[in-house]
C-alpha cells in the first residue's frame, strides 16, 4: 500500500495525506478519483500510472 503512496506522489506531487487518503479509498472502495479535468492530460496521467503497475481508466464526469 506504501507503493502507491509513493507512485501517486511521484506522479501528481500530492502531499502524503492525499495520497494516502487515496490509497485507502482504493482499498476500501476498488477505486478512487485520483484526478479530474482535461482528457489529453489525464490520459498521460493514466499512461503514467499504468507504467508504475497500477491499473487505471479514464472516465467522462457526470
């Protein structure tokens, strides 16, 4: 679970609070909203993610 913590660290510069916040919502939940705004950017994002070994989908807001 740390992993994660570091990847989302890395990856979006969160603090260790959010991330963990995150991380847990993952765990309890099966997935959590880590980012929201512009496709382009957040399929690089989800790139990025999924390099680091996570799993990872992009979804249109409601």
């Amino acid at each position: 679970m740390n992993v994660v913590v570091v990847i989302f660290k890395k990856i979006f510069g969160y603090s260790n609070n959010k991330c963990t916040q995150l991380m847990l919502t993952v765990h309890h939940e099966g997935r959590a909203v880590v980012w929201s705004g512009e496709r382009e950017r957040a399929e690089g994002y989800c790139v990025k993610i999924q390099v680091a070994g996570l799993q990872c989908t992009i979804e249109e807001a409601a």
